[in-house]
C-alpha cells in the first residue's frame, strides 16, 4: 500500500471503527472494553477474533489492550496474522478495510457482502480501470473477439475476474505510449 493509500484509505477506515467502537485512549486507558457480543454472527467471530488477538498482543508486552494492539488485533482476525499497514497489498488493503468497515456499522450490507466476497472490491477496481482506459464501444469490440464463447453484449461488466485481468491487460499493451520528453539542452550542446 502506498503512502498516499494509508493517509487517504486505510487510517480514516481505521478512524471511523475506532470511533464508532469508542476504541479510544484517554490517558493511557482504552475508554471501550470488549463486549460479550457483536451484531449477527459474522460480526460477532470477528469482532472476538480482534480482540482475542489484542488481548494477546497486550500479555506479550505486560499491559493493558491500547487501540493500537486493536487495530492489529483486527489484522489478525482477518488475515490470521499480523501484517504492517506499510506491507498490505491493494487485496489485502480492501480486506481490512472492509473489517474496519463492519465494525463501524453493523448494519452496512455492502461492507457484508465484500467480506462474503473478497474479489468484489477487486473486479470494481478492474472495471472502473477499464472504464478510464477505453471507450465502451473499443472494450465491447475487444470482448467480442477475446470471449465470444462467454460474452453477452455490452454487459462486460459480468466477466469472470480472471477475463478482466486479461482484458485489461490487452487494452493496455494496445494504448499508444507517450513520446519520451525532448532534451533541455540546446540542438548544439555537445553533451
């Protein structure tokens, strides 16, 4: 994950839960403690999961749950490890994100869904890609060709994830490159 990704993405996600689940530190003590549970069962396992791990994170360091021991507790429950904010890829960023997300609100459907299916906040990224790369007409024509045994015109949207990787990439190769900048230097300078 980019810089840029952290500050922008990541950390208000971050934020919105820590608020939302009043994991905030007010000197030197967690104000939230752990509840018995969490929303529907979904939620519940992995709120559990965030906190068992926390708690774990604290005996380790001989202390009281911080928020920081949350927000990697939370990294635990959703990969089964401890991964740095820094070292996330751009699924794995989606994926916490999406956790950040169902402990902000219990009740936000979309944030369920995406955890139910990792590849949703991928194939949106792909398409939205797409979209900026080509003209629907050039990406229908190239559809045509490329999966006429499962495309059904103009919906290329519904592509397999594995299609719009290729897709993508062939579009891509097929983008006129920029020219390389002119020199600064003057026609006569001999260096």
């Amino acid at each position: 994950m980019t810089p840029a990704q952290t500050k922008r993405f990541y950390f208000p996600a971050w934020r919105r839960a820590q608020q939302a689940q009043n994991w905030v530190m007010r000197k030197g003590r967690l104000q939230a403690g752990r509840k018995q549970r969490y929303g529907p069962d979904l939620h519940d396992q992995l709120y559990q999961a965030a906190w068992d791990a926390a708690e774990r994170l604290a005996a380790a360091n001989h202390r009281a749950v911080t928020d920081t021991d949350l927000r990697h507790g939370s990294h635990i429950a959703a990969f089964g490890r401890d991964i740095s904010s820094k070292d996330l890829n751009n699924p794995q960023a989606d994926r916490i994100v999406c956790l950040f997300r169902l402990f902000t609100d219990p009740d936000d459907l979309q944030a369920v869904l995406d955890w139910q299916n990792p590849d949703a906040s991928q194939r949106r990224r792909y398409i939205a890609s797409l979209k900026s790369l080509a003209p629907l007409a050039y990406i229908d024509a190239i559809c045509r060709d490329m999966f006429a045994h499962i495309y059904q015109s103009p919906r290329w949207e519904d592509l397999p994830l594995s299609a719009l990787v290729s897709l993508r990439r062939k579009i891509a190769a097929r983008l006129p490159r920029s020219p390389e900048p002119e020199s600064q230097q003057p026609a006569d300078c001999p260096f």
